[in-house]
C-alpha cells in the first residue's frame, strides 16, 4: 500500500513529519502543497489527513 510522508506547518511556524493518511483522496496525485490538514498524535509518528471542506469552515 503506497504512503506519503510530508512535513505539515501548524501554528506558529512550527513544522512536523507526519503519515498522510490519504484515505479519502483518490491517488497520490491529489497531495498538494498548502493543502489543509488535520493532524493526530498517536503511536509512533503524528499521522495527518486531509480536511473536508465542512471541517474547514467550522
């Protein structure tokens, strides 16, 4: 199964390595940069995924 590993910018000018999970995204193509993402703490790695647009107007 193909990943994507990225550097995602949060607040503040910080920047971590993160998983994409691209699970809702239809290939790798659609990786852009700026893309707004959310991103989750977890074992291992954080891990970052795309937001929808209803979570990105809330």
């Amino acid at each position: 199964m193909p990943f994507a590993v990225g550097y995602v910018e949060l607040a503040e000018d910080v920047r971590v390595a993160a998983v994409l999970d691209l699970g809702e995204l239809d290939s790798l193509d659609d990786i852009r940069i700026g893309m707004p993402l959310s991103v989750a703490a977890g074992p291992g790695v954080p891990r970052a995924r795309p937001i929808t647009p209803a979570e990105e107007r809330s």
